[in-house]
C-alpha cells in the first residue's frame, strides 16, 4: 500500500517535471506547444548517447541534458517559435505537431527505432524496506532519487517565479507584453529564457524518465496525451496546479492498475473528465488568466 | 554474324519481349515482403530483412526456373497500412507470395486479401494461433503462443512449482499464452493465483510487479512481444521480485536474442520455452548463424529463423510447381519437411502451421555473452490451439 504510494508519487513527479516546461509555455506565454515531448525525447537521447556510447557517469549526463535541450529550445524559439506568437492556436498546433513528427523521423533515422534502455549506476539499483506486511515501505533508489531532484526543482522555480525580478518580470510580460516594453522589459529575452528553460526542464524530465517510461522515437507522441492532461487538469497559471495534478495522476494511474487492473489505463482519464467537469478552469487557476 | 541467325534471334527477342504482355508474370516471381522497418517492432522488420537476404545470398535468386524478386514493404506494424501495401503489391505489382507479417493485427488485417486473391501469405513472425485460420491461403514458418507456452506450464509444474501468476500483454498473442498456459497449468494440478494483463503501450511495470509480489507466488509467467523484454527484466530485478523467491518463466519471446545481451545479470537464470535459440546446438545452426553474424552486427532472433525458412518453403513450392503460383504454390508448400537452423520442421498439410520442437532453456552466460541455453526438448510439438 505504502510502496504503490510512493511509486505513484515518483511517476507523479516525473510527470510534473516533463509537463511543467508545457505549462510554463502554454500558461505564462499563451502559445500551444505540442513539440514538448520532442524536447523531453532530445534529453532522454542526448543521456543514451553520452552514457552508452562515451561512457560518461549518470549524474554528469543530466545536466547536460538539460543544457543541451535548453539550448535546442532557446535556438528553436528564436528561430522558427517566435513568428508564431501572434498566430491563431490552430497554426500554433499545427506547426508544433509538426515539429514532433520531424523529431521523431529525425531520431529513428539517427539512432534507430528500437527502445533504449539505460544502465543505471549500481548506487540507484539499491532498494531500500521498512515495515512489514500491508503496510511495508519498499522504494528504489532511482525513484527516491527522482522524487528529491523534483521536489527540489519546484522549490527552486516557485521561489524564481514568485520572489525575483525575473520572475515579476515574466509575470508581467504574460499579462501585457506591450505595456511591459513600454516600463522597459525586455520582453522578447524573458520568453527566451523562460522557452529555454522549459525545454530543458522537458530534457531533464525525458533523461530521468528514460529508464521508466521507456525511451524510443514514438515517446513525445505517446506521452502528449498525459503532458496535456496534467496541463489542463492542473490549469497553467501556476507551479503549484500542475504539481497537485501529476501527482494525483500518477498515483491514480499506479493504483488504478493495481486495484482494478482490467481498467487499467483508462482510470487517468475518468479522473481527468471528473476534476473537469467539477473544475473546468483546472485545479488551480486564477480567474480571467487568458 | 550469319543472317539466318539473327532472324532468329531477333523472333525470339520479340517473343520475350511480348510474353509478359501474354502471360503478366514474365521469367520473374516476385515476393511480397511486408515488415515493420520502422517503429516499435522495427527489430523484427531487421531480422527478417536480414534473413531473407542472407537466404538469397546463399541460394541464388532462381527458384522453379524462374527469377525470384523480393519487394520489401514497410508497414510500420500498423494493421491497415499492411492492408493497404498487401493490396497495391497484389493488385499492381501482382505478386505471387506475399510474406513477412510483424504482428498479429497485421496478419489478421491482411488475410482477406490472400484469400480473395489467391495468393499465398507466409507468416514469418506473427505468432496467435488464430492467424492459420483467418484464411485457407495462410502458411506459418514462426510459431504460436500456445505452442510454446503449453511446454512451459508442463515444466513449471515437474519442477516444484505450485502457485503461478501469468503477467501478458494485452493483446492477441497475449491472451493465447494466458488461456494455454492457464488451462496447462490447472490441468497438472498447479493453482493460478491471478492473471494480469499490461497494455501495450505502457513499459512502466511497477503497478503490476508489486501487485505480482504481494501474491507471493512459486513463479510469475511472463509473456511480452519482442523488444520489451529489456525494460521488463529490469523492472523484475529492480523490484527485488527474484530475491523475494519469485521465479521468472518465460516464453522466448521475453529473452529475446536480439536484446538478451543488454539486459545483464538479472536475466541469468530465467528458464524459458522457445522455439529457437541462437545457441542450439548442431552444425545447420551453426552454419547459419555464422553466416548471420558475417553479413550483420547482430546476432539472429526467433525472427530471422521464421524468414529464412519461410523463404525456404517459398523456393521449395516454387521449384515443385515450376514456377507457377496460386493454389499449387499453396499445396506445394503444405507438407515439408525440412531441417531448420532451430531442428527438423514440418509444415502441417491439414492446418498449414508450423510442427516443431519446443526447447526448453536457461539464460546463461558463455564467452561473456547471454545465451538462452537449452536443457530440455519436446520432438515435434503441433500447436495446440487447433488440437479441438
């Protein structure tokens, strides 16, 4: 009971940091990516590469893979995202979806279309129980080492967005990019930033996740459905909404196959249609956000 | 050059150049070939490829005195593009065998075809039992699930084990090996705690391990498509299911060749019940392999054996019926008998599938590789799921 729990917290983390770069953009930005997961794929990949191929640690990988996608995102957002800011989200969809299909031929053409899997260091492999019986504990050391590195990455970007200058400035760009010029913030580097900075939080989710949910060249098109679905259940105003939702998912989702395996995988969208309709604005979500 | 001689040869060069008009199949007989090359499944697409060619590297391109010509097609898995290909490949390029077949779905999908127009369909890797039976134009060079699960089961129970959980994907080869080995199992006096089923497109096995360890059973039996062995076999380890006492049984298909080698020491032990294993002993195998390993990087799977003979049967039909293709090509293919890298085969002339031994084997390590090592045979099993 204990150790379901806290599987379902370590997937429900994974989830919010894969999906948190998705509701930064579609919340604060106003822009419709479904090229995200293409971001998280990158990650995943660029830790595949470097660890299998040349031989790098684990930790040091990670970083990487965040640098590497957020520099990927800042490149993308310059070149080909920005012109699409003003366009109608039907183009915004489009383009995107697009973008997704080209990653994934791109990857299967590079790497090849089987599913990788990672080696973890022997130090993640550990498994760690307390208790006995219906209440034990069991938890791996690589989910507890996800849960820590999540929980510290929402601190870190709630304290961002709320206490600095940065992030009063990003706020108040969203809110009016115009009126925001005019006080003299540079409103164009403030979505860069922040665009890059969610595609890497995307990679770093995408090079986490690789060994648990799998890492092959259909990955951003078999995870949009759960990044889009934690976006909309936690509504994208803040950090706190789609952190509540991709826990409350995860867990539904490993309880779910437990308990009623025969249901399985369509628990998450019962869930999903139940908070909506009761909440349709999403779990936490200020009044007339855009 | 004397004139006489080159009127002839100039009334001949019009006779074969008008023949294919006469008669569309010409001097060539070409071979359907549909794959997954790309997606999931793309490994099973690469072995087969890689069989066939090696088959034709070996045998020549002439069977029946005609020249065989193979068209790879890649229908990525997805049931309705094979549909579609199977149809352009009959109707435009008027194929005489279509062949290949990745998954069930994409069998299924295309069998109508074969029987409407009466080409012959080799099954080289889907492997529910139904499939033989979706159309009279059918032949199966792989295996079925009950095949390979029915011996399993058997062997679970000679071995001390009582209490069994079956964990399968939810799909249709899945369900054959959940009802065989289940039915089997039952039969020999074992006790299924439960049967769990994981969708296809969900690698995270957490849920389902831990509710496996909670049952606490002598054995958990596994059966997931080629190509998720890998993520499966880490999951089980990391779990700490085998240090709980859980013994792992498998069809082959979980300890794959094609991936057995990246999978690492928790793989080690696993006994499972297969048709083929690059590590079956004998000299065809080892010619094959090889020969296999000369023209690839990797090693052959359960998959390059199903193309490789399947291209056997194929010329072996052609050269009975010289060439010629629809129902006699069918007939000529019921009834072989062979020896195949994996041991002798027949292909049963009443069901149009596979008799074959079923090995059963133990991954070990060897030279510094995995290997599914076998330790058991059963001669010359007929799938069950047609003995009614």
């Amino acid at each position: 009971m204990l150790t379901l729990l806290f599987d379902g917290i370590a997937y429900g983390m994974l989830l919010f940091i894969l999906a948190l770069g998705l509701a930064v953009t579609m919340g604060l930005m106003n822009f419709i990516n479904l090229a995200h997961g293409a971001f998280a794929m990158a990650g995943g990949y660029i830790l595949i590469v470097l660890m299998q191929r040349h031989g790098w640690p684990f930790l040091a990988c990670l970083p990487v893979a965040f640098v590497l996608t957020a520099a990927a995102g800042a490149l993308l957002e310059r070149t080909l995202y920005r012109p699409m800011y003003g366009k109608p989200h039907l183009d915004q969809v489009l383009f995107s979806i697009g973008l997704t299909f080209m990653a994934v031929a791109a990857v299967d053409w590079l790497v090849g279309s089987s599913p990788q899997t990672v080696q973890l260091p022997a130090w993640l492999r550990v498994r760690f129980e307390i208790g006995e019986g219906a209440w034990q504990l069991g938890m791996g050391a690589y989910r507890l080492f996800i849960v820590a590195v999540c929980v510290a990455l929402a601190l870190g970007l709630q304290a961002i967005l709320a206490r600095t200058r940065f992030g009063s400035r990003l706020r108040a760009a969203v809110d009016d990019p115009r009126v925001a010029a005019g006080l003299g913030i540079p409103v164009n580097r403030v979505f860069l930033m922040t665009f890059a900075v969610g595609s890497g939080l995307a990679g770093l989710g995408g090079a986490l996740g690789a060994d648990i949910l799998g890492l092959d060249p259909t990955f951003p098109l078999k995870f949009m459905v759960y990044f889009l679905i934690v976006c909309a259940v936690g509504g994208t105003s803040s950090i706190t909404g789609p952190l509540v939702a991709a826990l409350v998912l995860g867990i539904a989702d490993v309880m779910g196959k437990y308990y009623v395996p025969k249901l399985g995988a369509f628990i998450v969208y019962v869930l999903m249609i139940a908070i909506l309709l009761w909440r349709p604005q999403g779990l936490f979500s200020r009044q007339g956000a855009r | 050059m004397p004139n006489s001689l080159r009127r002839h040869l100039l009334i001949a060069g019009a006779v074969l150049a008008a023949a294919p008009c006469a008669h569309a199949q010409g001097d060539t007989v070409k071979i359907g070939l549909i794959l997954p090359m790309t997606g999931p499944q793309a490994s099973t697409g690469r072995q087969i490829d890689a069989a066939v060619k090696l088959w034709q590297a070996q045998n020549g391109n002439k069977a029946g005195g005609k020249t065989v010509q193979v068209i790879v097609k890649d229908d990525a898995a997805v049931p309705d593009t094979s549909r579609r290909l199977a149809q352009e490949l009959v109707v435009n390029e008027k194929v005489t065998v279509l062949a290949g077949f990745g998954v069930t779905p994409a069998a299924m999908a295309t069998a109508p075809i074969a029987t409407q127009s009466k080409t012959p369909m080799v099954v080289m890797a889907a492997g529910t039992s139904a499939i033989t039976e979706a159309s009279p134009f059918v032949v199966r060079t792989s295996f079925t699930l009950p095949q390979a699960t029915v011996p399993m089961a058997d062997w679970a129970v000679k071995n001390g084990i009582k209490k069994a959980v079956s964990l399968v994907a939810d799909f249709g080869p899945g369900f054959d090996a959940e009802k065989y080995f289940d039915s089997q199992f039952r039969l020999n006096g074992g006790e299924m705690l439960d049967k769990l089923r994981t969708p296809l497109r969900s690698p995270d096995f957490a849920p389902v391990l831990q509710k496996v360890r909670d049952l606490k059973p002598d054995a958990l039996f596994v059966f997931l498509p080629s190509g998720q062995g890998a993520q499966f076999m880490k999951q089980f380890g990391e779990r700490g299911l085998d240090k709980a006492g859980i013994k792992l049984i498998a069809t082959g298909d979980v300890t794959d060749d094609d991936q057995l080698n990246d999978m690492g020491d928790v793989a080690l032990g696993v006994i499972n019940s297969h048709h083929y294993s690059a590590a079956h002993p004998g000299a065809t195998n080892k010619k094959f392999v090889d020969a296999f390993q000369a023209a690839n990087k990797f090693r052959p799977n359960f998959m390059a054996v199903g193309g490789y003979d399947g291209m056997r049967v194929i010329y072996n039909a052609l050269n009975a019926t010289k060439g010629q293709g629809g129902e006699a090509l069918l007939n000529a293919m019921k009834g072989q008998i062979f020896e195949s890298p994996r041991g002798p085969v027949l292909i049963d002339a009443q069901t149009r599938d596979i008799v074959q031994d079923i090995y059963i084997r133990k991954v070990e390590r060897k030279d510094g590789q995995l290997w599914n090592v076998e330790f058991d045979v059963l001669k010359a099993v007929k799938d069950p799921g047609k003995l009614k």
